[in-house]
C-alpha cells in the first residue's frame, strides 16, 4: 500500500470518526432538548391548572358576596345543590312558577325554602323564572324567603338582567329593593341596562348604578380620610 493511500484512508477515518461524534452529540442535544421541552410542558400545564384553581376560587368568592353569605355559612350548612332538580319536588316547584301557579308555591316554601336555590340545566333557579316571565307576585314571595338576588345562570344572567332582557319593570323594581345587583355583567359584556330595549328600565338601571357608584365612592373617601388619620 503506498503512502498516498495510507494517507487517504486516515484522512478518511478522521472523518468518518468527525462524523460519528458529531452525531452522537447531536443525538444527545436532542435528547436534552425533548427533555427541556418536557419539563416547560410540565410547568405550563401547572401553572394552567393553578391558575384555573384561582379563577375557580375568585368566582366562588364573587358568588358568596354578591348574595350575601358569608364563607362560614356556606361551610357550615352545605345547602347549594350540585346538580340540576337535586331537591324532589322541585321540577314541579319551577312548573308552578312558570305557570304562576302561587298558592302550590306558597305551600312549598312552607316546607322547604330550599327549593329557591335548586337549579335547571341552564343553571337558572326559580328566581330567573320569575323575573324573565314577569311573576312579580311570584317574586315578592321569593324576596321574603332569600337574599340571593343576585345567583347568575350558566351565561352570567342575574334574575334582574332576565327582567331587564324582558322587559319587566315591576321585578326589575323590586329586585333593585332587595339588593339586585345591576352592575353584574353577563358572559357577553353586557351590563342588565344595555340588555333593556324599555326607556323606562334604562333610565330606572342607569339611575341605580350612578347612585351606587356614587355610595361607593363616599365609602371610599371616608376609609381613606379614616386610614390618613
């Protein structure tokens, strides 16, 4: 074998030899790199999942305050149904409010009030039926036995955004003398009196919420005189 060629093959294995290692390392990027993608994956579905738990949580509070129960008594009792029509009976306590049949629903809330905070499956209670159907006699009844006024449905529809939605200036009233809620927005955005096509109901929403706002702002103002001193 002459020296030219002994020098081609050793070139040759060098490079064959470059090209194994440069591979193998390759290889080896590769395999750090799926495993780092991995672990990003891991952390993202994490943080996800902690964050769905927060949003969870944030809601729950939300929910609490705006009916006026405090955390202890949720704990406590455990009255909150967790499925549609969980009360028997109650399927046919929402048939007697759809067809405002009030003396079956005075003898029921004898019984067991609990019926008003059963839901169907839209997770609408017999207080939504009430107001979207204009029952205002049906609702006055409601208003003696609860003070969730303001429990929303599966789109965020407060009962007063359904009496506004419909209409129904007599619930929307009494639902504004009970503690409703206008400035709850449904899922689409919209407040109870963009949902109103009734002038009067407008005016009547618009009135509430400035008068709110306002109250609001006094609280304000005097928790932050009070913290200065």
């Amino acid at each position: 074998m002459t020296k030219l060629n002994k020098s081609k093959i050793k070139t040759l294995q060098k490079s064959s030899d470059k090209l194994l290692i440069s591979k193998r390392n390759n290889s080896e990027e590769k395999k750090v790199d799926e495993k780092e993608l991995m672990r990003i994956r891991k952390r993202a579905e994490l943080t996800e999942k902690r964050l769905k738990r927060k949003r969870v949580l944030i809601n729950a509070i939300k929910y609490l305050s705006n009916n006026n129960i405090s955390v202890n008594e949720y704990v406590t009792h455990q009255i909150f149904p967790t499925k549609p029509f969980e009360l028997r009976g109650s399927e046919d306590f929402f048939d007697a409010v759809k067809f405002n049949d009030i003396n079956v629903i005075k003898q029921a809330l004898e019984k067991n009030d609990h019926y008003l905070i059963q839901f169907d499956y839209f997770r609408q209670t017999p207080l939504h039926w009430a107001a979207k159907l204009g029952h205002h006699e049906i609702l006055k009844i409601f208003l003696k036995h609860t003070k969730m006024v303001n429990i929303y449905d599966k789109e965020y529809r407060t009962p007063i955004f359904l009496a506004a939605l419909n209409n129904h200036k007599k619930c929307v009233e009494l639902l504004l003398e009970n503690g409703g809620n206008a400035f709850i927005k449904d899922k689409e955005g919209l407040l109870p009196e963009a949902a109103s096509t009734d002038p009067a109901i407008k005016l009547l929403l618009q009135v509430s919420n400035e008068k709110s706002f306002s109250e609001l702002n006094e609280i304000n103002k005097k928790k932050s005189k009070g913290d200065s001193l």
